[in-house]
C-alpha cells in the first residue's frame, strides 16, 4: 500500500470516531499528518476534533491557514463558520457560511448552519429563506452526497457514473448539473462545462454559485463581453464581494478598461483589506498600466496581511527590474520552512526564490528552487505531449499544397489582422509593442477568437463526437470560410477601439491554427516570433505563468513541445513558401531599425521612426513583459540561459539538432500584405 493509500485509509478511521471520541480522532489526525503534513482532509478533521473538544480557537487557526492554500473549499469554509460560531464570532461566522453555500448551493449542512446564524442574528426572512435551502436538500437521497465525496476525492468516473443515474430519475436536477460541469472543466471540456452551466441556470436562474461557474469558465477563454453581464447579475445581488468585484475588473482589463479596473480594485481592497488576494490582484492591474512603484507597494501591503502570500512574492518576481533584498530571500526561506509540502504558495515561493537568488549569482541554488518549482506545479496540472504531437500531425495531414490549391481564391479580402504565433518568451511582446506604435496598427492581446472558431468546429454535431478538427475544415465550402472570417472580425472589433485600419492578434498558439488563417485572411500578415531554442526554453521554464503554457513545467516536454513547433512552422514553410515571416528576437536587438523595416514591410505598413521608440507608447501591456516594453532593447536576457547549462542537459538533448541549427529563416516573404495571397 502507498503512503497516500495508508493516509486516506487511517483518514476514514479517524473520521468515524469524530462523534463518539473527538479526542481520540485528533489523535489518528495528527499522526496522519506528521507522515503527510500537507493532507487537506486530515487538517479539516483535526479542527472539527478540536472544536467537539471545545476548542474553537484552535480549530479556527487550522483552518484559517488551510484556506489560504484552498480558498475554494466550500466544505473547509462550512467548519470554519462552525469553528467562529462555537467561539462566539457570530459575524465571521456569517461570512464564512455564506463563502461556503456560495461555493456549493448543494452543501445542506451549510444551509442549516447559515439559517441559525441568521436566525440569531435576527435576519428571519433570510434565515427562513436559507432554512428552506436545507429542507429541499436534506430530502435529497444519498446519490448526490455519495458523489460530492467522489467528487472531493477526484474520483471524477465515479462521481460522474453517480449524477448521470441520478439525472435519469431527476433530468434537471441543477445541483447535479453543476457538479457534472465541474468534472468537465477538471477534464479541460470547456464546451461540456458550459452546456451543463447553461442548461443549470435555465432551470435555475438565481443559482449563484452556477452563474459565478460560468462567469468564470467565460473568463479563462478571454470571453470578457460575455463575463460582464454575469458578474453584473452577481453584483446585483452581492455588491460588496471581493470574488464578483475581481472578476469584474478582470473582464473589463481584457476589453481594454484597465484604468476602470483599477479604479474598482482599488475600491474592492478598501472594502476587504484584510483579503490578500485583491491587493495581488490590484497588483496586477497597476502593473499593467505602468504604476510599477504603485504595484509594489501594493504586492507588500499583501504580504503584511498575509506573510506567506506566495502569489504576492511571485507577482514582485515578475516585475523584471525588480530585485529582492536579503531580508526578503529570508522571508521567503522561513515561510518555505513553515508551507504545505504541495501548497500553491510553496509552487509561487519556489519560483520567486529562483529568481531572488539568479538576481545574485547564485545559479545553482537558484535552478534547484526553480526545478522543486515546476516539480511542484506539473503536478497539478493536465498536459499529454502525445496528444500534442498527434493534433498536429493530423493538421499537416490536411493542410497539403494540393488542399490550398483547390482553395486558392478563397477567403476575405481584409488584410486586417497582424497575426503573431510562436513560442511563450520569444520577443512576441515587444513585436506587438512595436507594431503598436506604428500610426495604422492597434495592439490587442492575446486573442482567443481563432481558437474558439477551431473549437465550434472541433465540436461534432452530437455530444461526445470525437474531434473533428482540423478535418471538419476540409469539409467547409467557400461560404462558410468567408463566413468564418467576417464573424473573427466582428467578434474581435470590440477590441478595436481606436479604429485603425490594422491590429495585432498575438495568441502565439495560433501556430497550430496558421492553415485555417490562411484560409479566411490570405491577405493577412502571419509573423513567427523566433527566439533560440535553449533561450527560449529556459526562459518558459522559470516563468511560474497565470494559466495555460502546461508544457513548460518539465525540461524534457518542453523540449518536445518546441520541437513540435518548429516542425510544424517547417511544415507550412514547404506548403506555403515564404507565407509566414520570421523575427528571431536575437537579431531584432542586433539590428532594430534593419529588422523592423523588413518587418513593416512584409506588413505592408510604411516606415515610421516612432517604432523604434516602442518604449514611449503608453498602451497597457497585459503579459508579464509588461516592464521589459516599456525600455530600450537591451540584450541582457539573450544567453542568461548559459548561466544555466549544467542542469539544462534534458531541455538540450531533447531539442536535438535545433540548438546548432538556430537560426533557421523561411523562404523569402512573398512580399507586402496587398500583392499576397491571390
């Protein structure tokens, strides 16, 4: 039996003597967690043991270290209204309760406990309200309650063989509807997810907690126009929420309102100053207009509330000209000592020591914090590099000289979109920032409209069809490509506010997509943001990033990763000579100016010296170059990653012959946007 398997089964032992023996259930407890200190559910069980040994302060301290590491916990927030209400706490208790039925609507205890601290509170109509949560819920049979446990443990084919029974006999059930999305999106099923949310709210439009689901599965696909009016809804009901007010000022950052979004944060903190997680947040967004001295303040005033706030000492990693003091590597060093072994602070306090310690030469040290990292943080995440391979090869498949042929005048006459594709790291930031600058070109961001266009296709016509693309392209007609691309450019008008005649899409992992690009845009200009493999891999590898990027926490995959890559840009290189144009980032900071006038003209843009003052440009920067582009080029960061090469051997062997071969230059462009593509 594994260690893990010996926990969980000792975990069971202890929790069936919580009612009858609390004492002798803290003691199984402890002893599980002097084996697995990190063991979430062993620490849930030691507080509820203290607070039936009539403890509550102490069960409040367990708990109020555990939900800084899971904050979405709705059953860690249901002890801990518990714990605050045992010792008196009555207001807190309140808060804590309703984090936790907002969390899970499902949660009958939850109900229960929130309708009698209203109810001594003196708010009858609400408490008769939450009462009657508790009521419904409590008939519930036993096959929802089995499967939230499931559920707890990810043991998601369980759970799901659970709800879909239970859905057969209850069709509309929007508990178990919500639950079945929550399985989907651990899956990384975003379509799934969001039918199940959807048809959830249909039959239940007030379910908060599925609406605040939605709002934030929009959210991780850039979906910001469709995010607004959910949040709005939450708002209307609960204004003062920190986690309603977050994803409002995220939505607006991503439509190009950042300044609104600082002005609400800024409001948010106030009202919550003791939530460490708006002033990160707060952070993030000064940052991104420029306020770099302002974000600073504000990512220490996190660390005062909470002193092992791992994201808020990342967050200061990642502001580039930033360095750390001794006494901040100490900080960091005694709350590593006092982390969760597999908490998300230790995975952000890893990272940021990393970078501490490259800051003073200390390399050796420093790699060995980003490994224990990337280590840490590959753990929780989804990435199959065999899957990555076999999407793209069946790409090639498809996208033959033969197939463009066939289709040779089709597609839109806009030469609109400026598309950037590459690797994460590789100078795409500073390329948009350039392009930016130029009198006719309007920055974005990373756009996420060409891969959710591929993924409507992707999407067979009966729920659970396989994948049908890159393949389902080949069955559209000129129409329906024409189509395509008219609905990209309405879609992302939104992002166009200034209206000029050209604009930057830099969703780098539309490399995958250049054939369906070609496709609907012709006229379009496609660059490849190149940067040397070993540079460019290093430089992934010691970025802890937001979300997404999963092939960049193990040297070996992502090795295999950028290999793909650069196979697949040779692929469209052979089939489409001289389509794409390549900017390898290392003679960018060489040659600026010599760069950038082949670039504009490639673009089919006139020269303009401005672009070389790219730093001047006040537009916001939401990637985390934000700092690095608002500077002169410098060449620095070129070969910091032989500072590195004793440990990289993985990443080396893996890239091959692509180290020696760097730098590799397509054929030569086509020329200007308007003599290309017919």
């Amino acid at each position: 039996m594994t260690p893990d398997a010996s926990a969980d089964l000792e975990l069971v032992r202890a929790a069936q003597l919580l009612e009858s023996d609390p004492a002798a259930a803290a003691r199984r407890a402890a002893g599980i967690l002097a084996g697995s200190p990190g063991h979430p559910e062993a620490h849930l069980l030691l507080a509820a043991a203290h607070r039936k040994l009539g403890d509550p302060a102490a069960a409040a301290t367990v708990l109020e270290t555990l939900t800084r590491t899971r904050p979405d916990s709705a059953l860690l927030q249901l002890e801990l209204g518990r714990a605050y209400a045992a010792g008196g706490r009555s207001g807190e208790a309140l808060a804590a309760l309703r984090r936790a039925v907002a969390l899970d609507a499902g949660i009958a205890d939850g109900w229960r406990d929130l309708a009698a601290q209203l109810f001594a509170a003196g708010e009858t109509a609400e408490g008769d309200a939450a009462y009657a949560h508790y009521e419904r819920l409590a008939r519930d049979p036993p096959a929802l309650a089995d499967a939230r446990v499931a559920l707890a443990a990810n043991r998601l084919e369980a759970a799901e063989a659970m709800l879909l029974r239970w859905l057969e006999q209850v069709p509309h059930d929007v508990v178990a509807l919500r639950m079945l999305a929550n399985i989907a999106s651990r899956r990384d099923d975003e379509a799934e997810a969001e039918r199940r949310l959807t048809e959830c709210l249909e039959h239940a439009p007030g379910y908060a907690g599925a609406r605040y689901d939605l709002a934030q599965l929009l959210d991780v696909q850039h979906r910001s126009s469709e995010v607004l009016p959910l949040v709005e809804r939450l708002l209307a009901v609960d204004p003062r929420n920190i986690d309603y007010l977050s994803l409002k000022a995220q939505a607006l950052r991503l439509l190009g309102s950042s300044h609104q979004a600082v002005a609400l944060m800024e409001q948010a903190v106030a009202d919550h100053p003791g939530e460490d997680r708006g002033w990160v947040r707060y952070g993030h967004l000064l940052r991104e207009v420029g306020e770099q001295a302002r974000a600073i303040e504000v990512y220490r005033r996190a660390l005062q509330v909470r002193p092992g706030s791992g994201p808020a000492y990342s967050s200061l990693a990642n502001l580039k000209t930033f360095r750390f003091s001794a006494s901040d590597r100490a900080a960091m060093q005694e709350q590593l000592s006092r982390s969760a072994p597999r908490s998300a602070d230790r995975i952000h306090l890893e990272f940021a020591l990393g970078k501490a310690l490259e800051d003073e030469g200390q390399f050796e040290a420093s790699f060995q914090h980003y490994s224990r990292g990337n280590e840490l943080h590959r753990a929780t995440i989804r990435h199959d590099p065999d899957a990555v391979t076999a999407q793209l090869e069946r790409t090639k498949s498809v996208y033959t000289p033969v197939f463009f042929a066939e289709r040779s005048e089709w597609g839109s006459e806009r030469s609109d979109p400026i598309f950037i594709v590459g690797m994460p790291r590789s100078g795409s930031t500073l390329l948009e920032q350039i392009l930016a600058t130029h009198s006719q070109a309007e920055g974005t961001r990373e756009l996420t409209d060409i891969p959710t266009l591929a993924l409507q296709l992707r999407s067979g016509p009966n729920v659970g069809e396989p994948a049908q693309y890159p393949q389902a392209v080949a069955a559209l007609g000129r129409r329906e490509i024409e189509g395509l691309a008219a609905r990209y450019l309405s879609r992302t008008q939104i992002y166009r506010p200034a209206g000029k005649p050209r604009f930057v899409d830099k969703m780098l992992g539309n490399f995958s997509h250049i054939g369906f690009i070609q496709l609907m845009f012709p006229r379009a200009a496609i660059i490849d943001a190149r940067r040397h493999p070993l540079g460019c891999g290093f430089s992934c590898y010691k970025q802890l990033f937001g979300r997404g990027i999963n092939f960049s926490y193990d040297l070996e995959e992502l090795g295999r990763y950028y290999r793909d890559y650069v196979g697949h840009m040779e692929h469209f290189d052979a089939v489409l000579p001289g389509r794409v144009y390549r900017v390898h980032y290392e003679r960018l900071v060489d040659d600026p100016e010599g760069e950038l006038r082949g670039l504009l003209d490639y673009c089919g843009l006139p020269f303009e010296e401005r672009c070389l003052r790219f730093y001047e440009n006040p537009r916001i920067v939401q990637t985390i170059s934000s700092e690095q582009v608002r500077q002169p080029l410098y060449s620095e960061s070129i070969d910091q990653w032989r500072n590195y090469e004793p440990w990289l051997a993985r990443l080396k062997e893996t890239l091959g012959d692509l180290v020696q071969r760097y730098p590799v230059a397509p054929p030569a462009a086509r020329g200007s946007t308007s003599d290309r593509g017919r």
